[in-house]
C-alpha cells in the first residue's frame, strides 16, 4: 500500500484529523479517544474489504463489452482519474463502517472517511512491476471472465473480458476493484489484527461457534423457524476484526501445517517473554509448555494471564506472517510486566526492519520508552556498542525514526507526535501523568514526614 494521507470526520468521538500509515504507526492516548475505532477502519481500509465503484469504469466496461479487449497507457489512467479514485474508496469504506462495526448505520450518518493520494509515487510504484490478475467464475481455467495484465516497466495495461452475461453493475463494481488494486499496487500481504480482547478469544473461541450452531439445531428441534434463529444471529454478530481473529482461531489446526518466515521472532518471544512454548493439538485445542515443566503441557485456560493473551502474535509469528504484512495490535502492553512490555517493544521492531508493517495502540510508557530507546540506537555514537551489551540490545532492534509515525488522540481530534532522532517520540501524554504522579508522591511522603517529626517533637 503507499501510505496515503487518511482524514476522519465524525468517527467516534474524533470531530477531525488525520494520519498517515507508516512502517511502525503509533496511537496514543487516554481511553475513548477513539483509538480502536480508528484502529478498525485502518484494517479495513488496508484489506480493501468493503465494495467499491469508481465512475471511470464504466465506461471502461462499456468498451469491454463491445471489443472485448482494450488497452490503456497507466500513467493516462491514472492521472486523469486520480481524484474519482481518491473519492470511490473513501465512500466505499465511508458505507462499510457499520459492517465493520456491526451497528446500526445511523451511527455514520456524519462520519467520512477521505483519502490523500500521491500520483507521482503511484506511476512509479505500478510501472516498476508487472501484473496478472485474472478474475474468474469458477475452479476452471475456463471460467475466467476479466483479466488484467501489464509487464515490467511497461506503462500500457490491457483488459481482456469474455461474454459471460454477466449483470452490467456487478462488472463495475468487480472491475473497480481489480483497478484499484493494480493502481494502488496491493503490494502488501495479510493484514492481522489482535483485538484488546484477544485473551478471552483465545479461551472461548470454540464455545462460541458451537453456541451458535447449537442455538440452530435447537431451533430446528423445537420447530421454530430456523431463519428466524439465523436472523438474530446475524444481527448479534461481530465487529469484522473479532470475527476474522475467530475465524483464525477456528483455522489454527490448517495453519498450523505451514511455516513462515519469522521462526526467529517467535523463539525470541517464548524464551525472553514466555519461558515456554505452544502446542496445538489434532482437535485444534491450544497447550502451553513451559521449559521447566520437564515435557508437561497446560490447557491454555489453566495458564497465566500473559500465556492467554500472546498465543495469536506468537502462532501468527510462526505460521503465517509473511514480509509486507500489516500486524495490527490493540495494546500490546496487555497483561505484560513492564520489562515484557519492553521485550514486546523490541520484538515489534525487529519486525519492522525485517519488512513486517505494524500498527500499534497503547497506553503504555513503559513500551514508549523503550521504542525511544531503539530509536536512539538508530544514530551512531561512540558508546553505542558498550551499551548495547550492558542492557542486552541487539543490532537488528533499532528503529529509524523516518519509518515512526506517532499520533496522540485528545480533544476530540488527532495530532501527530514530534519524533526526535536524539530524543524519540516526544510522548506529553505521558510525561503530564507521570510528572503529577511523581509530584503528588513527594507532596504526600514530606507532608506525612513533616507531621511525624512535628508529633515527634
């Protein structure tokens, strides 16, 4: 994705502002300053999971329909449709919110969500890379109806489409999105986010499947009509990213079988956070082993509260993440002692330098700070070297700030956070809480002293 400017209206309780996704993006501030509900639209945005039509196209599709095949100069395409680009996918995703959200629409009758794009990055970005994309109706090689193709460092594409009577808008609607994707260069893979009530997903995931499908069957046996039953299913469903962490839960003994690329991320989290390891076993249940209990595994729901809570990033380390994700994280400092947190912290960036995009909301100093640290790593001095070894950092851990964003939600709107080189994220937030915190200790100890020694006297 090419980190366009996003702005928020009416989002929550955010009356305005705006961010743009960088390599690590950071959300601070106090609770219900709409972090999650940014967070949300962020991985919705970034999945391309809503619908889009985009005006250009049907004209496109038009002349697909007579000639069946048509080619275009890119740059032509899109500089001349840029803004109607721009303007099909803030109202796509302006109208997927209350899916996304599973609520009522009348909750974003104001809300508008726009986009900010770079031209100039975007013909660069599309014209370096070739492209086949090829949609289609069924498993066959013959059932393909729409294909997109374009070669390296070539600036002409050509659609190709067969007669398939395929509805005229449900063209336009697959076609927008097919160009959108080629003009944004999706670049990016899976998107994965770990919600803030990941732990008791983590516990509870199968029960509430079998609830579900329980509540049918009841149905079914009582004579009650079953659509009713789905009808009230539906309508008590999830916000989108809960009910894909379900469904990955639901997926752990298929993803279990494949490896990816960040086998060393994960055994740097089981021996400096969890002095232990996950098991899944044949029925798709998750164990834990820790390494003193000489080969004895635990159910996870008789585990502590930091074994429950980082089984997703740990199991989404080991088996599915893959260079150009975007990992989501609503607060990473979950159930973590202060030194994990800064464990976490330093995993995070690992990533990130190993070409892992992350996003994170927090309420934590403690990660912050150790965020700053790695970011001071970042510029050479003499002792850098002779501190690292004294504290225990690696050389893969430090962070460039020109890959931070950081943004401080507060009086209703969203501002972004100055990074210093020398200094890091300069976090107000919790330098205000922290200096009262520390000011009223002391006030409280000397006037307590004070009394004691005047008693004593």
């Amino acid at each position: 994705m090419l980190k366009p400017k996003v702005f928020i209206e009416n989002l929550g309780v955010i009356k305005k502002g705006h961010l743009q996704l960088n390599d690590f993006t950071l959300l601070c501030g106090a609770n219900n300053t709409a972090k999650t509900y940014i967070m949300y639209s962020l991985y919705s945005l970034i999945d391309y999971n809503f619908k889009v039509n985009v005006d250009f196209v049907e004209t496109i599709v038009n002349q697909l329909i007579e000639d069946k095949v048509r080619q275009y100069d890119i740059q032509d395409l899109v500089t001349n449709n840029l803004h109607n680009i721009a303007n099909g996918i803030s109202l796509g995703i302006t109208r997927h919110l209350p899916n996304l959200f599973a609520t009522d629409s009348s909750d974003f009758e104001k809300t508008r969500i726009k986009l900010e794009l770079d031209n100039d990055l975007i013909l660069r970005n599309i014209i370096n890379q070739g492209i086949q994309h090829r949609l289609s109706l069924g498993n066959k090689e013959s059932d393909w109806f729409f294909d997109i193709q374009k070669l390296v460092n070539d600036t002409k594409v050509t659609f190709t489409m067969r007669d398939t009577g395929i509805p005229h808008n449900l063209l336009i609607e697959l076609i927008s999105r097919s160009i959108i994707k080629l003009i944004l260069s999706k670049d990016t893979g899976n998107c994965f986010l770990l919600p803030a009530e990941r732990a008791g997903l983590n516990l509870f995931f199968k029960e509430l499947s079998s609830i579900r499908n329980r509540l049918l069957h009841h149905a079914k046996k009582d004579d009650i009509n079953p659509l009713e039953v789905l009808h009230d299913i539906l309508q008590s469903r999830y916000a989108e990213p809960i009910s894909d962490y379900i469904q990955f839960l639901n997926d752990l003994k298929d993803s279990k079988k494949r490896k990816s690329d960040y086998q060393i991320q994960a055994q740097y989290i089981h021996q400096k956070i969890l002095n232990g390891k996950y098991e899944i076993d044949r029925d798709g249940d998750i164990y834990f082993k820790p390494y003193r209990s000489n080969n004895k595994k635990m159910p996870l729901h008789f585990t502590s509260s930091t074994v429950k809570s980082l089984f997703g990033l740990v199991f989404y380390l080991e088996h599915l993440a893959q260079p150009g994700d975007y990992l989501m994280i609503d607060e990473p400092e979950l159930s973590l002692h202060p030194d994990n947190q800064r464990n976490l912290a330093r995993v995070l960036a690992k990533l990130v330098n190993d070409g892992v995009k992350v996003v994170v909301s927090t309420h934590s100093p403690y990660f912050v700070r150790e965020l700053n640290n790695l970011i001071m790593f970042n510029k050479y001095f003499a002792q850098a070297d002779a501190l690292r070894l004294r504290y225990g950092y690696e050389s893969d851990e430090s962070l460039n700030p020109e890959k931070v964003s950081a943004y401080l939600f507060s009086n209703n709107t969203i501002n972004p956070m100055e990074i210093d080189p020398n200094e890091g994220i300069i976090a107000e937030t919790f330098d205000v809480v922290i200096d009262n915190l520390n000011q009223s200790s002391n006030d409280i100890y000397y006037a307590s002293q004070e009394e004691e020694h005047e008693d004593a006297e």
